[in-house]
C-alpha cells in the first residue's frame, strides 16, 4: 500500500484519468473528491461490496432459472413426440 501525505485542496493522481483531491479535513475525517471519466465506476467500500454480492446472487438466480426452463422444454419436447 502506498501512503501519500497530502493537505488540503491537494491532489494525487491515479494513472493518466484519475485525479483525488482533498477538499476538507475535519478533526479525523478527511473529505475526498474525485475526477474520474464516467466509464469508471467510483463507489465506496461498502457500496461496492455490496454490489459485487448483488451480483453474485443475480447469477445465482439465472443460473437456477435457465435450470427450470431446461426441465420445461424437455418436458414440452417429450410431450410433441
């Protein structure tokens, strides 16, 4: 992990796009901004993993799903014959 050392309405730069700047800093809580371009998604911690496990359930969900149309069709197919 790096660690940087920066004040207020200072910056740090993430590759070419991302750009963080510090805009507050109250007692032990520090107010971040972030420039980045709208194909990258910025969320915090939180917010992401509960995303990533939304996801993971999701296709959970389709997988179970694309199960009971299987057995559908097969039964519709053994029907026609």
């Amino acid at each position: 992990m790096l660690v940087l050392a920066r004040k207020r309405d200072q910056s740090i730069m993430i590759g070419d796009d991302v750009e963080i700047v510090i805009v507050d800093i109250y007692g032990d809580q520090v107010k971040l901004g972030v420039n980045a371009p709208r194909h990258i998604a910025v969320h915090r911690r939180e917010v992401y993993e509960e995303v990533q496990k939304e996801n993971i359930r999701a296709a959970e969900a389709k997988t179970k799903e694309i199960g009971k149309l299987d057995l559908l069709l097969k039964k519709k197919l053994n029907k026609k014959k």
